[in-house]
C-alpha cells in the first residue's frame, strides 16, 4: 500500500516536473521598425512658406514614417535673402556660376512656424558663398594662395575648381555632406544607427504623399524619376553604408565632377556667343588662362600649367567628361556617376542609370519669384515613356491650386524682400478673389481636383494677366494637346490630359 502510494506519488511529481520543464513557446518576435534621417538643405527660399513646409511634414516626412520608421528631421539651411533668385546669370556677370549678392536675412518670426511644425531634431545654419563651415585646406589653400597644383591630389584639384567656376554645386554637395555628418554624430550619441538617409532640397513641394521609407531599394539610391534628364538630385534616399558613403563623400564629388556647361552661358566654353549656348561646347582654354590665377587664387607662374590640365582632364570636353560619357555636366550625370563608380557603363537619361532606383514621386519644386514649377510636372505627366505608371495627372492642377493663395505673401511682403516674389497666383484681381482658392489639404488623402464651374457652366480659366469664365475644356487624349497647346496658346514641352489654363479645386475643399 505504501509502495503504491510512493509510486503514485512519484508519478504526480515527475509530471509536475515534465510540465514545469517543458519548453515555453517562444513569443513571436516584433519586427524592430527602421530609423530614418531626413537632411533638408539649401537655401531657405521657399521652405518658411506656410504650404510648402506642411506639404514637407505631411507628405514626406509623414510618408516615410506610415508604416511606424521612427523618422527625424535635421535642417542645413541658408536663412539670407539673395538680390536675385538662381545663379546661371552669373556667368555673365562674374564669368563663372556664383552666388548672388546677399541684400537681408529671413527674421525669426518667419522661421518660427516652420521650425515648429517640421520638428528637427538638429539644425545648422550656413550663409552661401562665405561662412560655410569649410577651411583653407578645403579649398586647397595655404594662407590664401593655392598649393602647388602638381602637390595636389586628382580629387583635391577638382574640389578646388568646382568651388572656383560652380560655386553653387559646391556648396550643394559640401552641405549635404556635413547635414549628414550631423546625423551620424547625433546617432552615435545615442547608441543607435540610421537604416536609411533621405536627403531633400529646401524649395520642393509633396503633392501626394511618399511611400514608407520600408519601400525603398536597400542595394540601390532612389532617386525621382522626371521628365527633364530622367533623374534629379531634388530628393535622394540612400541605405545606411557603402552607398550613402559614395553619394555623399567629398573626394567621390572629386572624383566625378567635370567642368562642363550644362545651361549654356559659360564663357568658358565655345569660341562663339552661338557656340557657347551649347552644352556640349568644348572649353577654351584662352579664356580659361586669364581667369584661373583669380578664380582659384593660384601663383601667376602656374596659370598656364593649371589651364591645359583643366582643358585636357577636367572639362566635360577633356579626357574626363569622355571617360564619364557626358559632355555636359550635369547635376544628375554627377549623382549617377558618383554611384555607379568605376563600371564601364553606368547607364543615360534615356536608357535609366544602372545604380540609381528611379521612382517617380509627386515632387516639385517651388521658386521664392515664380511659384511652383508646375509646368514640369505638367511635361513629366504627359511623356509617353512614363505614362503607363505616372502619379496622378491632378498632380499638375493640385500643383496649380495650392500656389494661388496668397494671404501669406501679402501678409509678409515688407519683411521677405525679393522672396515676396509673384508666383503664378498673383494675377491682377483682387485680394478677396485673388486669395480665396482653398489652401492645401486638410486630408492624408487628397481627392482629385475637379474644374472650377460657374453656376451658367463655365470654367474659371487664365487668360494673360486675368482670371476669366470660359467653356469648359474636357479631358483630352494624353497627345491631343501636342500640336496645338491650349485655347490660349499655353504650350508645353509635352502634352498634358487637361487643358493647363483652366484651374481645378479640390473637391473637398470647395465651396
């Protein structure tokens, strides 16, 4: 009795013990979101207008962060306001791409709401063409002269002449390299590393929203896909390591950049005034020699040394722009071939770049003089290459709308200066019906636009310097508008659904 009593004792602890060792099912592992640095830089030219940062919260840096990336924002701004808006009219003016003269700076007042609705968590400021944040030896000085050119490396010497004849480009990749040398500090601060950095200019407007950052190429740079050299550098997501290193590093920039003259004006490049139009016009090296010694603040004895070899390797004529395949120098050909490297191949605007991701975002840029570039969204919109998978054609007509308004301009004009410009809005009408289109949208998700109808059935339509009513224009076939343009002789590069001169409202937000 005792003995089946221990036995059955035994038994009840040895499956006691079996459930109290028996394996606990192992809890399902919650996918760690990804971190995100978003570096906005450049020139503070349209960012502080009230659209134009909340479309930059909502739609991209909101975007990103929709499947749960924890996203920060850091900002490298310019807060000066410039005598004049672009830096190609330099080339007549100083003979080389400049950066225009400096007449004010943007007041706290103005910079505060944006500051307080983007919420970065970093920013640093710089001034154009003077303080920004680079020494002598970034420019390959030494006590204000030029180090012997031969002491020079490859990637110092061209450093040194991009600084000189492009001033803007220069400036462009130095600050989004130390935006992103911020952001490295900031996360190693704290332990943590960034899975992906998103760089974006300081003058783009988000129509729709972007896709999460989850999305985007992890072996490749993504950048937008647009109509005028099938890639830009407006905005660029790249993976945390190798590849972000070579989009951002400075001596890659060396590496990569020849002196070409992409938007024609250049004097130093053609012989002709028909010639230097052209971008493929090869460099002169006259006009080269006379410059250098003041442009790169090199000693008189080396001024012909430094021009041959910039004649020879450094133009986009020479042996580097034939090795790179470009004769132009463009922006997005130096993007392209800073990732691309050393392949014999890296792939053209009409064939797609071999390692860039080229995807196509409702992004454009927006001018402090002349509004929104919507024109380029309406010419990207209708290019038969991209057409079967393009954003929506509204984006145009959003693009439009969202840039009428201008109780902000009004209300700030005295304190913004030349960047109290007059966008596309500010037709001859008055105030009241000149600022009474709806702002940008309330909703995550904005509906299409629809045409602005009168109560006898006419269109609200441009017409000069006026707003009129007209009959209403339906949507057309993509190539309809090709040959002819609009009713008002309103051409484009390329046709667009909608008559252009006829503006839509978004539904929802019209009364």
């Amino acid at each position: 009795c005792i003995l089946a009593l221990l036995g059955g004792v035994t038994q009840l602890c040895s499956m006691a013990i079996a459930r109290f060792e028996a394996p606990a099912s192992t809890p399902i592992q919650k996918p760690i979101p990804p971190r995100a640095a978003v570096l906005i830089v450049g020139e503070t030219r349209s960012l502080f207008l009230p659209r134009v940062y909340e479309l930059c919260r909502r739609n991209l840096i909101g975007g990103l962060a929709k499947q749960g990336a924890a996203v920060d924002v850091f900002l490298r701004l310019d807060r000066s306001v410039k005598a004049s808006e672009g830096s190609e009219g330099h080339r007549k003016i100083s003979g080389a791409r400049g950066v225009p003269s400096i007449i004010g700076h943007l007041p706290d007042s103005i910079l505060r709401p944006m500051l307080q609705t983007l919420k970065p968590v970093q920013v640093s400021w710089f001034v154009a063409g003077k303080d920004e944040g680079d020494t002598e030896s970034d420019a390959g000085l030494r006590n204000g002269t030029l180090l012997p050119w031969r002491s020079l490396s490859i990637e110092e010497r061209s450093l040194a002449l991009l600084r000189a004849f492009d001033r803007p480009l220069w400036s462009q990749w130095w600050n989004r390299y130390q935006a992103y040398r911020g952001a490295l500090r900031y996360s190693a601060l704290r332990n943590f590393e960034y899975a992906y950095f998103c760089f974006a200019r300081s003058d783009s407007a988000w129509l729709r929203p972007v896709p999460p950052i989850q999305s985007f190429s992890r072996d490749k740079v993504s950048v937008n896909d647009v109509w005028m050299l099938t890639a830009n550098d407006h905005v660029m997501v790249a993976p945390s390591g190798d590849l972000v290193e070579r989009l951002i590093d400075m001596d890659n920039t060396g590496r990569t950049w020849c002196f070409g003259n992409p938007y024609g004006l250049s004097p130093f490049h053609g012989r002709s005034n028909e010639e230097k139009k052209r971008p493929e016009a090869p460099c002169d090296y006259e006009a080269i020699r006379g410059a250098v010694v003041e442009k790169l603040r090199c000693l008189p004895e080396e001024a012909d040394l430094i021009a041959r070899d910039i004649v020879e390797e450094y133009c986009c004529s020479g042996s580097r722009g034939k090795r790179f395949k470009t004769h132009a120098g463009h922006t997005e050909h130096l993007l392209a071939k800073k990732i691309c490297g050393d392949k014999e191949d890296c792939g053209d605007q009409h064939r797609g770049f071999a390692d860039l991701a080229q995807v196509r975002l409702a992004q454009t840029v927006v001018r402090s003089h002349f509004g929104a570039d919507c024109g380029r969204l309406a010419s990207y919109q209708g290019n038969p290459s991209v057409r079967s998978s393009r954003p929506s054609v509204g984006n145009y007509l959003i693009c439009v709308l969202l840039f009428h308004d201008c109780r902000f301009r009004d209300r700030r004009m005295p304190s913004l200066g030349p960047f109290g410009g007059k966008p596309l809005g500010d037709l001859k009408i008055d105030p009241p019906g000149r600022c009474a289109w709806p702002a940008w949208f309330p909703s995550s998700e904005p509906p299409q636009p629809a045409q602005l109808v009168s109560g006898d059935g006419r269109c609200a339509t441009i017409d000069g310097e006026r707003v009129v009513l007209r009959e209403c224009v339906q949507e057309s076939e993509q190539d309809a508008l090709a040959a002819s343009g609009t009713q008002n002789r309103l051409v484009f590069s390329k046709p667009v659904r909608h008559a252009p001169d006829q503006l839509f409202a978004l539904l929802a937000n019209t009364a």
